[in-house]
C-alpha cells in the first residue's frame, strides 16, 4: 500500500498551487480576506470537534476565534457554501472516519504554520499548540495508508474552498479594503 503522505501528494499540490493559497503564503492577503478563510476553518474545526479529537491541545476553535477578533470584533464574515457542504460531510462521518480529516486539516496547520504564522495579517494564534509534540504524535501514532480515501476527499473539499475564496474576493470591493 503507499504510504499516506505519498497518496496524497498530487491533491496536496493541487492544494498549494491555489491562487488564494499563494497569495496567503506570499503575504499578500488583507485583513478582511484573511478573515474570510479564518471564518471558513472556524467551521471545519467546530464540526470536527463537535465529534472528537485525538489530543485536547489540538483543539483550535478558541485561537480561531482570537485571531478573528483581533481583525474585527464586528464584521460577519459568510461561511461559504462550500465550506458548508464538507461541515455536512463532516458531520455524518464516524469518529473512524473522521480522524483521517482531523490529519489532514490539523497537521496542515503545524507544518507551514511557522511559515504562515510569519505572514499572515494577524498575530496567528492558530498555528500555535500547546505540547506541540504530543499533539502531533497523537495523530502520528494512529495514522494508517487507509486513511488516503478520507484524506483525498478532505483535499477535494478545500480545494473547493479555496476556489470559492479566490472568487468571493477577486469578485468584492469589500475584500479589497484592509
Ligand atoms: C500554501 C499552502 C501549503 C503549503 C506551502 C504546504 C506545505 C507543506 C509542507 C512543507 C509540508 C511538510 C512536507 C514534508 O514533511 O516534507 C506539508 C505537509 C502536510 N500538509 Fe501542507 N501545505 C500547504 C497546504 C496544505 C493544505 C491546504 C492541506 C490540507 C488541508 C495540507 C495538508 C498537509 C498534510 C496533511 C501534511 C502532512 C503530510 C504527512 O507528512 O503525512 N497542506 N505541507
């Protein structure tokens, strides 16, 4: 079987590649736009850890939400309806069924997140753990090849979001501003 990491390489860089993806990397996105995809993990964490999480220190909903407020403690920013639709596919997984997800989008979060952390427009509490090791060994330590199927689909999924980002906000003047 190949290994997971192998497995879903091609979507991971189908992933990276995204217009919204790059231009976050490259420090380029403005407050409000950051924002956006902050409200859209908020989400994808809440639905994931209304299930079940392998580590208490994973949990990322608090420092999303610290991160948002320190952008705007007023602005409501949508939850795309993409974003909705993986929240639904989330929500009807088993606990089995949804750790391959909680690989996916937590460790997505720890690796490039010193990079990200750097350049975003706002003081990324997101990227930071608490026992960061142990953390991540809890997902390491479980983590099985099979999991590529969930995992893939999990990459289909927010690459939809990010293709839903890219338009919301090249299409907004309001995304424009900050
Ligand atoms: C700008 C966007 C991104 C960059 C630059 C990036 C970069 C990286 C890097 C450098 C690694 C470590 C690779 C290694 O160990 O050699 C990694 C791992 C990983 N990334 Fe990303 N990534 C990005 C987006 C994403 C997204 C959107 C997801 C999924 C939602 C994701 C999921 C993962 C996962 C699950 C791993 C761990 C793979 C493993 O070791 O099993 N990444 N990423």
């Amino acid at each position: 079987m190949i290994p997971l990491k192998e497995a879903i390489e091609a979507k991971h860089k189908l992933a990276e590649r995204m217009p919204f993806n790059v231009r976050m990397f490259r420090g380029q996105l403005k407050k409000l736009e950051y924002g956006l995809y902050l409200r859209q993990q908020l989400s994808v964490f809440e639905a994931i850890e209304s299930i079940a999480l392998p580590h208490p220190d994973l949990s990322r909903v608090r420092k999303v939400k610290q991160d948002m407020a320190e952008i705007s403690t007023v602005y409501n920013w949508e939850i795309l309806p993409s974003t909705l639709e993986y929240v639904e596919y989330i929500l009807s997984l088993s606990i089995e069924d949804l750790m391959p997800h909680v690989y996916l989008n937590y460790l997505a979060i720890m690796y490039g997140g010193q990079m990200m952390k750097k350049v975003v427009p706002s003081s990324g509490n997101m990227y930071e753990f608490d026992n960061m090791q142990e953390a991540l060994l809890s997902i390491r330590s479980i983590q099985k090849d099979e999991w590529a199927v969930e995992a893939n689909k999990g990459l289909d999924y927010n690459i939809k979001v990010f293709e839903e980002l890219e338009l919301v906000t090249q299409n907004s003047k309001e995304y424009g501003m900050a």
